[in-house]
C-alpha cells in the first residue's frame, strides 16, 4: 500500500528509490537532493552517557595519540557529546578517511569507530525559527513524517525537505513544526497539553492514549507515518502464525526543550489507527 502524499514528500520517496504511483504532484520549486551544498564532517562517536563531556575528551586524545590523525573535535550538547573528524566540501571528500575510521582498532583490538558516518556539519539550520519544533509551546506533538539522507541511493538534503514539507503543510492550514536531529529531521503537527496522553488498560497492559480532541483529528488526517515519503511498513506475526504487513502509524511525542531530540517511536500503539 503507497502512500499518497503531494509535493515535497512525493519527491523525497522519489529520489530514495521508493515507488510512487505517478499521479504525484511533485513540487517543481524543489532542488534535486543531489545538489545538497552542504559541508561535511565525519561523525566518529556519539556519547549520550551523564559524564559525555569529560569521557568523549578522553577518546579525543587517545585516538589522537594512537593514530596521530589531525582535525579531530568535540561537538558538546547538552544531552550528548559528538566526536568529529574533519571538513570535507563533499561526501566523496570524505570516503577514505571513513574507511580508515572504520577500520581503525584501539590499542585493546577494539573497533571503536566501526560505526562512523558522514553528516553535514552543524550550521544555520534551514527554515523560520518559528517552524522550529524547539520554539513551540506545549507537552506534545504528533510525529507525521520523518526524512534521512540515503546515500546509496545519491539522496540528500533531509533537512530542507523537511521544512519544504512543513511548508506544504501549513500552506494547507495546518500547525506543523519541523525538528533537525543529528541524523533524522522529523515532522509533526501541533502542540498539545499534558493532558493530551492518558494511560489505558489494554489486555492487561497499559500503554499511552490519545484523549485531546485536536490530536486524535490531527491523526485521523494523518494516521500513518511517511518515512523519506513512503509508509513504514513493520511485519508482525498474528495468532494464527500468518504474517501481517502493517503501515506504522503516526505518534505523539514530548516536545523536545532546547537541544532536545524527538525519540522514535516513542510510543507503541496496538494495530492500526
């Protein structure tokens, strides 16, 4: 099942190699994700421990002891701290280093950078401050959509489509917000009171509830969530053993404050909305 979304989203599926059903009306104002002019880093280590400012430090140091690699740097945020490697004008630029992060072993054989990234580097993030998730009001918010960078597939440039969907959304009436996270930049729309989630009693387990009136019409608008302009589909095995494809449904989630980011899937819901 595709999911029909116009503009933005419709081209972010596109250039992701996802299927669209072409009656899509692609945004024409839309650069091709190729042409993302972004600068890069690459992303060695995440630390998200109480203590990542001082111990992200110490992997600083000793990597830099150990391979004697130059333009090493900390990216500290509240919350976590990043370790980072370098300046490159594209993600081409980047490739060897990344290999040599991936490959590189401690002292103890240990693959610390194994799972290094390329990532833009942290600069002016597109789109009105008065979009941005981090800016609003409120407990929560619904997660409607989400955008990543695929670079196998050559698509780029999460964070302007996200605000160009925002967009969209909001030309149609709609109080959506975008939020750029480290790797994922996320769309939601609202903003709700504490009072919005409620906890029921479901078969004995309780789980979070949708009791605002403006949520549950947000998200029977948007029942489902896009993931680079397609549904995210999960496969679940039912009683009888027979295997179910099921569209991940939309969520609500806290409104981050400050540098916060939205987690996903943060809340679990039973079947489909």
């Amino acid at each position: 099942m595709k999911l029909i979304l116009p503009g933005l989203i419709a081209l972010a599926a596109a250039a992701a190699g996802c299927q669209t059903d072409g009656r899509l009306d692609l945004f024409s104002g839309v650069k091709p994700a190729s042409q993302d002019r972004d600068e890069y880093t690459i992303l060695l280590y995440m630390l998200p421990t109480p203590d990542h400012a001082v111990r992200i430090q110490t992997y600083k140091d000793q990597t830099e002891r150990d391979t004697h690699w130059t333009g090493l740097f900390v990216v500290d945020k509240p919350d976590h701290s990043n370790l980072c490697w370098g300046r490159y004008s594209t993600r081409a630029a980047a490739a060897r280093d990344l290999a040599k992060a991936k490959k590189y072993r401690s002292p103890t054989g240990v693959l610390v950078y194994a799972k290094a990234m390329v990532l833009p580097l942290p600069g002016k993030e597109p789109g009105p401050p008065e979009w941005n998730l981090r800016n609003a009001k409120g407990a929560y918010t619904l997660v409607v959509a989400t955008f990543y960078d695929v670079p196998d597939a050559n698509y780029f440039g999460r964070k302007a489509n996200a605000v160009e969907y925002c967009r969209q959304l909001r030309q149609g009436g709609q109080e959506a917000y975008y939020l750029h996270g480290p790797v994922v930049s996320s769309v939601t729309i609202g903003t709700f009171p504490e009072s919005a989630l409620g906890m029921a009693n479901i078969g004995g387990r309780f789980i979070p509830e949708i009791r605002d009136p403006g949520m549950l019409a947000a998200r029977r608008q948007h029942p489902y969530l896009a993931v680079n302009g397609r549904q995210q589909i999960t496969v679940r095995t039912d009683a009888s053993g027979q295997a179910q494809r099921i569209p991940d449904p939309s969520y609500p989630d806290r409104i981050p404050q400050g540098e916060g980011n939205l987690n996903t899937n943060a809340f679990s819901y039973p079947g489909n909305p």
